[in-house]
C-alpha cells in the first residue's frame, strides 16, 4: 500500500459567494447566493463520493469566495456534514477564511462552538486607499475591530493576509500597513505581492493603461523589506509569502503545508483541486455545472493529470525549494546537474546548508521560481 493512503490528508472547501469581486481577483466566485441551499446539497453529495477514499483528515479548510457569507445555520449545516462523512484527528487544524467587515463577536462564538481554532483574516492592508484600489468591501477600521475581537475571542489561532506592490505604494506606505497589522498579533502572516491576473478588473486597468506594474528593482525591495520588518517582529519566514510567529511549536499554516509538501488532499467545491500520488484533478468553475453533475451522482470534475516520475521530481525540488525546510543534500544530488549548480548557488547566496539540506535564503526566495530549472 501507497504512504498517501494511510497519510492524513487536508480537507479543502470552496464557498463560491462573495457580495462583490475584489478588482485583484481570479478565485472562482459569484456575487449572489442565490444557489446557497443547492450548493450545500450538491456539496454533501460530493462528499459523500470520496468517503472511502480518504482514511482520515487532520485539517480542514474552509475559504473561497467569502466562507463568512454564509449564516450560522448555513455554516453550521456544512460543518455537521463534513464531520459527518469524514474522519478527523481530534487535534486538526479547522481553519475558516474570513472578511473583516462579516466579523462579530457572536459569530467568533459560532466558530468556536462549531469547532474551527483557527481564522485567516483578509486584511490586505490597513490604509483605507489601498483598499479602496483593490475593490475591497471594508475599512482599515474594520479590520482593526476585526482584529482585536479575534484576538480577544479565545480562538486558538488567527492569521491575516496582506497584499503590497500596488501602483502607487511606498515603501513607507507598506511598512506602516505591516506595523498597524502587527499591534494585534497574528499568529501568521501572509504577504502576497499583487499579480495583475487576465480576466480581473485590474488587468484591463493596466491594458488600458491606466495603472503600471512595479518595477523588478521596487517589487525586489519590498518583498526583502517585508521580510526583514517581519523578521524583526518574531516571525519566521518559512515558505516565499508565508510567516508564522515563532514558538514551540512554530505557528505554521498546517493546511497550507500540505501545498508544499505533496501531501494528499481532497478539494471539494466548484472549481476545487483534489491531489493524491501522483493524480491531480479539477472540479468545474461553475456553481451550476457542479449542482447538476453531482444532482445526476457524477462527481463534478472538469479536468485531471496523472503526473510523470519526471514531472513529480520537478514538482518536489519546486515546493520544497519555496520553503525553509529546503531538500537533503543527499536528495538534491540525484539530479544530473546538481554538481555543477549547487556550489554556485551557495556562494552566489541563493541557498545554503543547515543540517545536511539545502535551504533558500532570503535571495534565495526572490529566485525561488527559477532555481528548479537550473537542476534539469
């Protein structure tokens, strides 16, 4: 039998509703829940389809979308069928993606008495401008609130996400953001640099030219500035967007790590990834699609790859090359080039040896989609 089989695996849910589309985003979603009570059937029969296929779970996520849309009654429905159908650790990670201005104290309570210890916050910044920029629904006020409830709240865990590299942001801009973010202490930070996706507001913006990227030179000093400013404030920089506040043990995102690990995960959702082996599938980017698939007893995949013993070697040394675990030495060296290229990097400062394995330093990570390459 596969390790996978008996490995536990991460639970992913994606909740397609969001009041509006954010100017930034590519994430599936519509802007009615209108199909909430259809999708939540719909979701039920898919799980339901892969009970025996997955042993157990030790974390769940909960995002999307706006999971924080849904009513109590509805959230609480979800939860009850998915630990209805699954097994789960009893110390899993529950993680539920939220939006600031859907934050109350009596919702946090809901939470925690449908069993999530953790929320990931979509904070993106604490200047109301930039907020205003990237189509976002709350204030810098609101998310403050936000904050100081969760914090105040009991729930074990909470995490923020941020964006920078907008057009007109300064550094000074940024740094202010991260420390105003930071007086409420997170446990994790995530710090996504803006892409400017086809099909999202934002990139007719810049097709009409009305907005610019960043320069390489600006993107490369913010994202060292984030890490540095980040560094200094107790957290370590563990994946290339990725801090968790130091502490025994270290407060990593346990879901996300499955990501980068290749770990097994089951994605359930209109437009959810599933991957398990060597087998990666896709369900549809559609909720009424993936209703009416699931309504005939078809799960409601649109695609799949079966990956190559090629492609799944470039995929480990890809993930783990965008981590601070990094990869055995011993490992790396199985690649043909890895004689000639590894030396090079380490005295170029993009890796460099702890412990047997090779690790990307802070330039390593400014690199980190290139480095692979350079191996095959």
């Amino acid at each position: 039998m596969k390790k996978t089989e008996n490995q536990p695996a991460g639970l992913y849910v994606h909740i397609p509703f969001c009041r509006v589309k954010c100017l930034y985003c590519d994430f599936y979603s519509i802007t009615s829940t209108s199909a909430t009570a259809e999708w939540l059937r719909a979701l039920d029969q898919e799980a339901a389809l892969y009970t025996d296929r997955f042993s157990s779970f030790d974390t769940l996520y909960l995002g999307g979308g706006t999971p924080t849309l849904l009513t109590e009654k509805e959230l609480g429905h979800l939860v009850e069928s998915l630990f209805g159908r699954f097994c789960f650790a009893r110390d899993a990670e529950v993680t539920l993606e939220a939006n600031p201005d859907d934050i109350t104290a009596e919702k946090l309570h809901t939470c925690k008495e449908l069993g999530f210890n953790r929320i990931s916050l979509g904070v993106q910044s604490m200047d109301d401008r930039d907020l205003r920029f990237l189509g976002r629904r709350h204030t810098a006020g609101q998310a403050a609130r936000a904050m100081d409830l969760i914090r105040n709240s009991g729930l074990s865990r909470f995490g923020i996400d941020l964006i920078y590299g907008l057009p007109a942001q300064t550094g000074t801009g940024w740094k202010k953001t991260l420390r105003k973010a930071l007086a409420f202490s997170p446990d994790h930070v995530s710090c996504y640099q803006l892409t400017l996706s086809r099909g999202t507001r934002l990139w007719e913006m810049q097709e009409g030219g009305l907005i610019s990227p960043l320069g390489e030179e600006r993107e490369r000093n913010l994202f060292l500035a984030t890490s540095e400013t980040l560094e200094e404030h107790g957290f370590a920089h563990y994946e290339v967007s990725n801090y968790a506040r130091r502490g025994e043990p270290l407060h990593v995102c346990r879901h996300n790590l499955k990501y980068w690990e290749r770990a097994p995960y089951l994605g359930l959702g209109p437009s959810a990834h599933s991957f398990r082996g060597n087998l990666r599938w896709w369900n549809h980017r559609s909720v009424a699609q993936y209703c009416q698939d699931l309504d005939q007893g078809r799960r409601p995949i649109h695609g799949n790859e079966r990956l190559s013993e090629e492609q799944a070697s470039l995929e480990r040394l890809s993930l783990r090359l965008r981590t601070k675990a990094g990869i055995p030495i011993r490992e790396l060296r199985g690649y043909e080039d890895s004689e000639r290229v590894l030396p090079g990097l380490l005295r170029a400062g993009y890796l460099e040896v702890i412990e047997e394995r090779a690790v990307p330093t802070r330039e390593g990570f400014l690199v980190a989609d290139r480095l692979p390459l350079l191996f095959l």
